[in-house]
C-alpha cells in the first residue's frame, strides 16, 4: 500500500498531511526513516515519531455546529478554547476544512483520511457555501467583482493568487450566501476584504451535498450512512 495512504488510513492525518510527516521525516518503516516513495507491505512496522501506528478498524464520521471562539487544531493552547473540547470521544478525528476561531457553522470531524482527501483537495472542487454579514451595504460593483475574481494571498504557496465566487446570493443590504470551489486559507474573508467589505460574521451552511440546517450550535452528531456516501 502507499505509505501516505496507509498513514491516512490510521487516522493520524489525511495523505497531504502525511506526505508533510514523510517529508519531516518524522516516519520509519522497520525502523528506517521513509521516503515519500515507499510502499507498505504486509508485516512491514510502521511508526511515527517512534511510536506504532496501525489501520482504525472504524471509522468515525462527525458533524458539528461549531460556535465562534474556538479553534480548530488537535494542539492545545492556554486559554484558548478547542472544538474538540465539544466532541468526548476517544478516537482520534481530524477536521476536514477548518474554519477560523472567528467563524462559525459546518464542520466535519472524521479519521478517514480518504474522505478528507476527496473533501479537501483542490482537483475535486467540493462546493463550500457561508452566509456573511459585511460592515456595509453590498453594491452590484461589489458582487461583479467576487464574481469575476479578485487576488488573494495563498500562504501554502507564498505568493498572491485569482479566486472568484462561484455563485453569490443578496439576502440582505449587507448580508450574502457566497460558494466557493476551492478553500484557501481564509479565503472568503481574504475575497471579500479585496472587494472592499469586512466581514462581521461568516457562517459556513453547506460543505459538498451536506448541510449544516437545524443542528444547535455548539452540538454534534453523527452522519449517516446516506450522507457518508453521498460525500464520497
């Protein structure tokens, strides 16, 4: 088996995020340091940071309605609150998109790196949509310009790239539904700073075909087995 895949597949991280480890160089097979190449055979020992990593023998899918204050992290920091503090589970989860501390909406929590991958990587262009309340009144001017694409900063690249909307809906003066294919590092506050509007509040409602609708803030629950499928 691919080693990223593998890796995925133990619940550490997704396969971007073990590529990031393999590079690090923070994992062994059979107590050599692996390389992004390698392969997994079947009684190969397979560490990271010298401690043994196996598949999950289940997979765990989470929504949660994530409140504004919290971060999204498995790192813990002094005085900061953590979304994981809202899941009492024992498995390890990763989340698959974060959402900023001062966001708030749909989240999905899981240990199938497979399924972060398709969620999460650029190629698939899953569907992302919020609802944002800016500081003023929205102006035609404004949406033309989101539409048609603004600069925004891309950290993982170091350098300034073209976004656009791919569908905006006026639901208020200052209030918008806006979706987007990609999912840059906060990149709907990035676009919409660049067209000229702070954003006062950003809700995330929908990733892909899964809607946040009626779950309380703050709450959890699990998918089902429908909208686990859908999502693959």
């Amino acid at each position: 088996m691919n080693l990223q895949k593998y890796i995925a597949s133990c619940g550490v991280c997704s396969r971007r995020g073990a590529e990031k480890l393999i590079i690090k160089g923070q994992i062994t097979i059979n107590n050599k340091i692996a390389r992004v190449t390698d392969r997994v055979q079947e009684n190969d020992t397979v560490k990271l940071n010298n401690k043994l990593i196996k598949p999950i023998d289940k997979k765990v899918y989470i929504m949660l309605n994530k409140p504004v204050g919290y971060t999204c992290t498995t790192k813990t920091f002094k005085d900061e609150k953590n979304i994981f503090e809202l899941i009492k589970l024992k498995e390890r989860l990763f989340t698959v998109g974060r959402l900023d501390k001062d966001s708030s909406g749909l989240l999905i929590l899981t240990n199938d790196g497979d399924l972060t991958l398709k969620l999460t990587h650029p190629k698939y262009r899953h569907e992302k949509e919020y609802e944002v309340l800016v500081d003023k009144k929205i102006t035609i001017k404004n949406i033309e310009e989101l539409k048609r694409g603004v600069f925004i900063k891309d950290e993982n690249k170091n350098q300034s790239i073209k976004v656009k909307a791919k569908s905006i809906k006026k639901q208020g003066d200052n209030k918008i539904s806006l979706i987007i294919a990609e999912g840059k590092k906060r990149q709907v506050r990035q676009m919409l700073s660049a067209a000229g509007l702070r954003v006062v509040k950003l809700k995330r409602t929908r990733v892909s075909s899964l809607l946040l609708g009626d779950l309380p803030e703050g709450k959890s629950r699990d998918l089902t087995d429908r909208e686990i499928k859908s999502l693959n």
